[in-house]
C-alpha cells in the first residue's frame, strides 16, 4: 500500500469533515491536540499542503494528523484511513514509508527543541544587551565605573552573539 497514493486520494478537510473537526472558511479551527483552543489556531493549508497548529505546533499531513487524532501507529492510520474512505487498496503498507516519517518526525521534534533553546538563549543575550546599553547611555565621560567599562568593553560582542543566534534561529527548519 503507498501511503502516498492514501496522502493523494484523502484531503485534510475531507478527514477533518468525516472525523468531526468544523472548518471554517479561512480554514482554521478549534485545535484538536490541545486543549482551551478558544480562537481557532489549527489551520489547514489548501492543496492538501498539511496541517498546522499555532497554538500547539503540532502539524503534518493527513496521515500524521490520524496518527495524532486516534493515538495511531502510521501503518494503522493509513489502514484506517483506506477502510474510512473506502480506498480499496489492501497491499501492506511499506516499511520504507514508515521510516521515512518517523525521521521526519524525529527531526522536527529536534528542530522544535533546538528552536526553543535559542529562544531562550535570545532572550537572556537581549536582556544583557539591554542593561549593558542602559549603562552607556547613562556613562557621559570621565571614568567609568566597573560595570559600565564591562559593558562599553563587552556590548559590541553582545550584539554579535545576537546575530549569531538569530541567523540559527532562522536557519531551524521549523
Ligand atoms: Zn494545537
């Protein structure tokens, strides 16, 4: 069975629509994976291009978004989805398949964590950035004190480890 062929023949909408999921008209609604979604933030992109969450960042395709909905193995989700839709393809599905979206998934939770802790790193370099600047516009000549000549001496570097971890941050492929 080619999972493909199931990506290709089942839209989100159309799952969405059979599982009990409303849609509205720009295509979002209340997230399914997580809870207290009062303004719609799963969307679901047109074209059969997937799923996502803004909310709760869970995203995929209509195989994933299976595996997630009824706790599901990929192999039971495509199963799942050619009995529900009547696809009537009865070959097993592959292996190769299977693997393919593990890694995948694997790399974007790595890509997720990776996301998050340049994120926080960002916001501790901001604060740091911050103070160091509060300093120097308060400094008006003379000799500075310690902590303004540590900033005057560390802000340019700062502002380049900023830059550094922005560039990474736009770089994550999530
Ligand atoms: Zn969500």
């Amino acid at each position: 069975m080619d999972a493909s062929i199931i990506k290709q023949s089942v839209t989100l909408s159309q799952a969405c629509q059979t599982y009990g999921i409303p849609i509205n008209r720009q295509g979002f609604s209340r997230c399914p994976f997580h809870s207290g979604d009062n303004t719609p933030s799963f969307k679901i992109y047109p074209n059969n291009r997937g799923f996502y969450c803004f909310g709760c960042g869970m995203g995929g395709d209509v195989i994933t978004f299976l595996m997630k909905l009824f706790g599901l193995n990929f192999i039971d989700a495509v199963k799942k989805l050619n009995a529900d839709f009547n696809l009537g393809l009865d070959e097993k599905p592959s292996y190769a398949e299977y693997r393919k979206v593990q890694k995948l998934q694997y790399e974007r939770e790595q890509a997720k964590k990776q996301k998050a802790e340049l994120l926080a790193e960002l916001k501790r370099l901001s604060a740091i950035h911050r103070k160091a600047h509060q300093l120097i516009i308060n400094y008006h000549g003379g000799e500075p004190d310690e902590a303004t000549a540590v900033a005057i001496h560390n802000i340019e570097f700062i502002r380049y480890k900023i830059e550094v971890r922005e560039t990474e941050l736009a770089n994550l492929n999530c």
